[in-house]
C-alpha cells in the first residue's frame, strides 16, 4: 500500500518477479475488504498515504482479530524506525525507502515464511 504509483508499480515488479502473489492499493480506504479478499501473508505499507496515515491503518489491522497476525512492513522515506515504535501501531518490522531490492526479498520472504 503506497500512494506513489511509481513505488508501488516497483514493489510489485520486484515481489513478483520472486513468485510471489501481489495485490496493491493506493491508499487505505478499501485495506479491510483488500485483505477480506486476498488473505495477504505480509502487508507492505506506507507512513504516508496522502490523506491517510499508515500508521492508524497498522494499529487498527493489529487491533482487529481478523487480522493481528498478519506480519506489516511499514516503509517510510521521513520516519525513522523510533518514531514508528512511539506511534503505537505494532508494526513487525520497517523498511526505509530508499530502499535495496535485495533488503525488501529477504524482509518480504522472512514473513511470508512465518
């Protein structure tokens, strides 16, 4: 989930050019039918969606019991991974953009194999 299509369209590329199955959202206003839908392993998701932040759409993903396990990567260019912590939302694990290729395979395949 990133409003920046060129991040996402990469993402995606990236993700599954390594077999994996990728569903992708520009913002966060249809992120609990999304994963209703695609039961996702592992979500990716933007600090800053644009008239969302990602960090209240992690907290209420982990709050709900539908959707607690589900391990969430939050990506951020302007957040460090303390600020992330501070905002309550009980990411996993965060990656910071820019990001290498071969750092966001390993995260994606850690919590996608868990």
């Amino acid at each position: 989930m990133d409003d920046d299509d060129d991040i996402r369209n990469m993402i995606y590329l990236i993700l599954e050019g390594e077999g994996y199955e990728v569903s992708e959202l520009a913002d966060g206003h249809s992120v609990n039918s999304t994963v209703d839908d695609f039961h996702p392993d592992v979500i990716l998701l933007d600090v800053m969606l644009g008239d969302m932040d990602g960090r209240d759409i992690c907290r209420e993903l982990k709050l709900a019991a539908a959707t607690e396990a589900i391990p969430i990567i939050m990506v951020s260019a302007s957040h460090q991974q303390e600020v992330l912590k501070d905002g309550g939302c009980r990411a996993n694990d965060y990656l910071a953009k820019p990001f290498d290729i071969d750092v966001l395979i390993q995260k994606v395949g850690f919590y996608a194999a868990a």
